[in-house]
C-alpha cells in the first residue's frame, strides 16, 4: 500500500514538473526594440500610435508603480500596431539605479535572451542602448516660488522659504542614484566657492526617514559639506519644472524665484554660469541702494538750517 502511494505523489511531482517546462520556454537569444514603461495598464491607457507614452504625467506614474513593486517591461509595438510586453530581468547589463525608473519612456534596444511563462514574456537584459527619451512638457516655472518642506538628518523640518535671500541650488538625489553620486563632488566645490557670495546648496534626497543610516554613511564617505534633506517626492520635484528621474537640479534666485532648471547631470561651469550672473545682478542693486541712501542723505543734510 505505501508502494502505490509512493507511486502516486511521484507520479504527480513528475506532471507537476512537466506542466511547469510546458509552461516556459527555452531561453532563445534575441535583439528587441520598444520602449521601457512601467505597466501594461499605463500603456494602455490610450492608443499608443497616436499618443506617444512618456509625458510628465506618465513618468511620474511610472515613479508611482515602480515604488509599489511593479515589475518594468519593454513594449516592443509591432507595425499594426499591436504591442508585445517583455518583463525586464537582470542581465549582464548594469544599470545605473537600483530599478529601472531612468529608462522609463526611453526608446532602447535590448540584446538578451528571451523566455515565456504562460501568457508572460520575459526578456534577460545582457546589453541596452537607449535610442531617444522621451520630452515630456513640464510646466514652465522659471519666475514663479515654489515652497519646499522636508526634515533634515536631524528630523528637524526645514522650509526652502527659510532660506530666502540666499541664492539656492536644490540638487534632488538618491544613494542609489549612480549619477548623483557622481554629481556631489562639484557641488560640495561650488559650495566651498560660492558661500560667502550667499549662496546656499541643499541635497533633497528621494531616500525616506527609514534609510537615513544609508544617507549619513553616505554624507561621511563622499564627504558631503552641504545640508541634506530626506522624504523628496516626484510630485515635489514637479514643482520646480523637473521629471521624476534623478538626478535633478533647480537654481532659487535669493527673491525666492526659480532662475533655472536643470534635469539629469549638470555641470559645474553651467551652475556657475547662472550664479554669477546673480551676483552680479545683487551687486548692481546693492550699489543702486547705496547710491539712494547717500542722495537721501545728502538730500536731508542740505534741508537742514544752518
């Protein structure tokens, strides 16, 4: 009786892994080309031959369902218009971040091999090369104030507008962030430079509350000489004209406006090419005002009886 039971259970374990190498292919090498977004319902929202996916709303979407877990696919559309996804799985490829939110909208080629669960496709990410982004029309801030309200690493809150008459220039980042990382020696330069020019930078960094030990391991390793701030949303980052991919940076003017906005890296000799002509721009009204205090001066002096 236990030999027919034996029998049994290997019998079911047998159809058991049968049914599952039924269900998914043979890996087979292949060279795919579509768009990374973040999920099927996303895409499908509209019809993609008309409606070209990777506006700010769909990228800040995107930011949405990638933080909530979704797994990231190609959409590889075919000339009727009908698209195959491909759920993206690591490969020989490295990418930049610890998910794939920088590639998202992106149009890229992928070389990898490719395997079929079911009804699910799934694409092995051994080599990627971004053929265009996407240029999602972000609202025009350059002039208008925009409020900024994070805790720092001490979890004490801190307001942007507490910085006003400044100059300011928030570079939004994340540990993760390969780019970032790359970005925080210029700054730390800029600010040793332009500090006693009454310029300010701040680090709003999409890293939370729960990951400040990662944040301040990383403050002390790159030696970062500027505050940092946690808990930045895309949302946040919206409102200084910028997508939701890091790096991000926004110049604040020392009246509180947005002078400039810079997505992605940015370089030293462009930041600095802005904050001069701010200097230059207080100098001018400072000597303006000095002026008009000394005619009002000089104005009161000669009223005066003698």
């Amino acid at each position: 009786m236990n030999k027919i039971k034996a029998l049994v259970v290997l019998a079911l374990l047998s159809f058991s892994i049968i049914n599952v190498f039924a269900q998914t292919t043979t890996r087979s090498a292949a060279k795919l080309t579509g768009q990374i977004v973040c999920c099927e319902d996303c895409w499908v929202k509209a019809d993609r031959r008309t409606t070209p996916y990777g506006t700010a709303t769909d990228l800040a979407k995107a930011a949405e369902c990638i933080a909530n877990g979704d797994p990231t696919l190609l959409a590889v559309m075919d000339d009727a218009g009908k698209t195959t996804f491909y759920q993206l799985e690591g490969g020989a490829f490295k990418r930049p971040g610890k998910n794939w939110m920088d590639f998202i909208g992106k149009r890229v080629e992928i070389t990898g091999a490719t395997r079929a669960r079911g009804k699910q496709r799934f694409v092995k990410v051994d080599q990627l090369e971004v053929l265009s982004s996407p240029n999602p029309q972000m609202p025009d801030v350059i002039g208008k104030e925009a409020e900024l309200v994070l805790k720092d690493l001490f979890g004490v809150e801190q307001k942007l507008s507490g910085l006003r008459g400044r100059a300011v220039i928030l570079n939004f980042w994340a540990t993760w962030c390969g780019p970032c990382r790359k970005e925080m020696p210029d700054l730390a330069a800029i600010q040793n430079q332009y500090a006693a020019f009454g310029v300010q930078v701040i680090g709003p960094a999409a890293d939370t509350m729960a990951e400040i030990k990662a944040v301040r391991q990383f403050v002390k390793d790159a030696q970062v000489n500027f505050p940092i701030w946690l808990g930045a949303t895309t949302a946040q980052m919206a409102q200084f004209g910028l997508g939701p991919s890091l790096p991000g940076t926004a110049i604040i003017g020392r009246d509180g406006k947005i002078v400039a906005v810079f997505p992605g890296v940015v370089s030293q000799d462009e930041i600095k090419k802005h904050l001069d002509k701010l200097i230059a721009a207080a100098n001018k009204e400072a000597q303006r005002e000095l002026i008009a205090a000394a005619k009002t001066a000089k104005k009161d002096a000669s009223s005066v009886p003698s």
